[in-house]
C-alpha cells in the first residue's frame, strides 16, 4: 500500500509512475486526497474536544478541591455533552479511515524507474541469455509424451480424481520432484536461507497484508466455511510471519526458504499454452524470501537473481532473464526478473521464476518495521523469487536430456534421484 503523505506530497508523480503499470490513476487520486482532508479535518475537531475535555477535567479537580461543589458539577454536565461528541467523530474517523483504505488498496505499487513500459510479455525487456547445446533425436517428443511413454506423470488419473491441472507424479517422475526439491533447498541453505515448511492455508489478514487481495481475490481457492485460502506461494505464509512485528536493525537481514505445494485457479487459461506440465493448479515451489533494509534491497534483488541463474545453469538448462514491462508487472512489485528455460520439444520458452522487490509496499500493509540506530521505526522492504518452480523445470528437464535410450538425468541431480535415467 503506498503511504498517504507520498500521494500527497507527489500525486502528479504517482499519477505518472502508475500510468507505466497502465495503470489510470486521474480519477482516484482526487478521491484519496479529498477524503483524506476530510480525515484530517475530523482529527483536528477530535483532538479540540479532547483537550477541553483534559482541561475541564483538571478545573473540576480544583473547584473540588476548593469545595466548590456546585461549579464543579456545572463543568461535569460539560463534559458529558463533549463526550458525545467525542464519540459521534470517533466513528466518523473510523468511517473515514475506512473508506481511505479501501481506495489506497486499489492503488498497485510504483514502479521501479527502471521498469520498461510495455502492455504484455512481448514488451519484456531480455537483459540476458545463456544456451547450452540441445541436441534433440530424431522424432523427439514432448514432455507430456514423453510421460505417458515411460510412466511418470498420469495426467489422466489426475483429471479423473480432481480434475484438469492435477497430475499424479509416479515411480521415477514422483523421485524426480523429491530430487529437485531437496536439490533446491539444499543450495538455499548454501547461500544463508533458513528453512521452513509453511502452512498450505492462510487467514484473510494474510492474504492482504501480502497483496493477494482484494487484488487476486478471484485467482485463489477459497475455503469458505472457514474463510482460509489456499497458498498461491509460501511467500504468502512466511512473509506475514513478521507482520505486526518491530525487528531490530542487526536481525536484517532476513533469509527464508520453504517448499510448498502451490495451488491457483489460473482462471481463463486455455489452450496449446497450458497442456501437459505448462499450466497447472497445483504445483510444487521452493521460494525463498528475504525482509531486507531499504538501502539494501535492490543489491539483494541482484543476488537474488543470480542464485536463481546458478541453480539454472547447475541443470545445464538453456536460460535467459527478462525485466518485466510495466503491462506485466504484477501488482504488487517494483521490479520483477522473469527467468524462462527453454523447452527444445515444444520450441518456446517456459517462465519457471519471479524474483522480484516490493519495497516498502507489503510492509505497508503488514506493519512490518524495524528499529533503526537511533531507535527510530522504519518500514522494511520485502523480497522473494522461485528457486525454484517444479513443473516447467520437469518438463525442460525431460525434453532437452530426451535420447533414443531414455531420458537422461543432470549429473547434479544423481545423488539426490539416485538413478541417472528414466
């Protein structure tokens, strides 16, 4: 959520940035200026009416002490009259305090300057690629074939029990996932993340404090008897650990990682874009998330990324970065890496990350600050990125290594499969 005194003290700023997320930001503005004047002013009536009352208070102590009964009682029925009042502005300031959240979360974060305008991916900007030589077999097939063909992946099994976008895993496909998730969780403790294992489920306050709504509010499974939704990512659950949460300056900062199951609607995908493992309502994740000092976050958004670029390379898994336009930012970034793998079989590229910065935006809303040198509070920047997503990676996996005896395994995975093809 972006901070009312920016939006005043920059509006035509925060029009201007907005408009590179394509994002009409004319109207609204005026609106959260105008009711925020209103707030104000409803403050200034309330802090009047509590300081006569704080200083009749103290002259009814007087005359009581000076036996002025009568007087004193006079001030009282003052005070009563004040109380009224009081509280008639107290719940129009908690109108108005309402009203003003529920038009600031409409507003997407700003984006980074250097965010290139662009309405969808094809505006992209790549900033880097590496390839490393596919050498396909005549015939080669796709990974959904190549599932079917060697019995790893039962997509069918998965419409027939859940439904489209639920494949069981099995026999070496089901240890390949295993081998992969614990080969990226590994290489996150390498580099300082501590480990969870989150929650599948959040509350509400989650799923907001995190961006999640109002924004995605029809792109997540809704449990409704409960009001709990399913994680889309463990972003979600491990990030709003620290909500509500004051840290102090020396525990920054903070390095997470966890494995989940992810699960999303994906409402309105269709098509050749989503067969076999390219789409999928449930998937696996390791995600790593970091809380970070505001003068630090963009040099651990650069790390960020190039550990991301590592576990591609340790995969031999041709790779390039993309800098997102602001069509295809996501709501709640500054700044967002895309890393796609290329997928030989299917000759396209295959997002299977999102590193990206929110600033200040999540903690905004979660009240995540910490205690700087001089004891003073500040908001902190918040961080994460895929390291990474199963499915895409799978299915690079199982096109590119494909030979007319099997599908072969990285060397780097070996120990953790424990066998070097399917």
């Amino acid at each position: 959520m972006l901070q009312i005194n920016f939006i005043r003290d920059h509006h035509q700023e925060v029009i201007d940035r907005l408009q590179v997320k394509n994002f009409d930001a004319r109207e609204i503005i005026p609106q959260i200026i105008n009711v925020d004047n209103q707030r104000r002013e409803t403050q200034k009536l309330l802090d009047d009416i509590l300081a006569r009352s704080n200083k009749i208070a103290k002259e009814i102590g007087i005359l009581f002490k000076s036996g002025k009964q009568e007087e004193a009682n006079a001030l009282k029925a003052q005070t009563g009259d004040l109380k009224k009042e009081g509280q008639a502005l107290t719940e129009q300031m908690n109108t108005l305090k309402a009203d003003l959240d529920a038009l600031l979360v409409q507003l997407p974060n700003l984006p980074h300057p250097s965010v290139p305008r662009g309405n969808t991916e094809d505006d992209n900007e790549i900033i880097s690629e590496e390839s490393f030589e596919v050498d396909l077999p005549d015939g080669a097939k796709t990974h959904w074939e190549l599932a079917s063909d060697y019995d790893i992946i039962d997509f069918e099994s998965g419409s027939k029990v859940t439904g489209g976008g639920f494949p069981f895993y099995k026999g070496k496909g089901a240890r390949l996932q295993r081998g992969l998730v614990n080969f990226f969780l590994d290489e996150a403790l390498k580099a300082g993340y501590v480990e969870f294992q989150p929650p599948l489920l959040v509350n509400e306050d989650s799923a907001y404090g995190t961006g999640q709504l109002p924004d995605k509010d029809g792109q997540m499974y809704h449990i409704g008897i409960d009001n709990l939704y399913l994680i889309p990512t463990s972003e979600v659950p491990i990030t709003n650990i620290y909500r509500d949460v004051i840290l102090k300056v020396d525990e920054l900062p903070i390095m997470n990682a966890a494995f989940s199951s992810c699960f999303r609607r994906e409402a309105g995908s269709y098509g050749k874009d989503v067969r076999g493992l390219n789409r999928l309502h449930q998937f696996d994740k390791v995600e790593i998330v970091q809380v970070q000092h505001p003068e630090k976050s963009y040099d651990t958004l650069e790390e960020m990324k190039d550990h991301v670029a590592t576990l591609c390379r340790m995969l031999g898994l041709p790779f390039r970065i993309l800098r997102l336009c602001g069509g295809d930012l996501s709501f709640t970034a500054a700044l967002t890496y895309d890393f796609e793998v290329y997928s030989a079989a299917q000759d396209k590229w295959l997002e299977v990350s999102s590193v990206s910065n929110f600033e200040s935006y999540q903690s905004r809303r979660m009240k995540l600050r910490f205690r700087d040198e001089h004891g003073k509070t500040q908001l902190a920047h918040t961080l994460n990125g895929s390291a990474l997503a199963l499915p895409r990676i799978v299915a690079a996996l199982l096109e590119n290594n494909q030979t007319p005896d099997g599908i072969k395994i990285p060397e780097i995975l070996h120990p953790y499969v424990g066998f070097e093809m399917i």
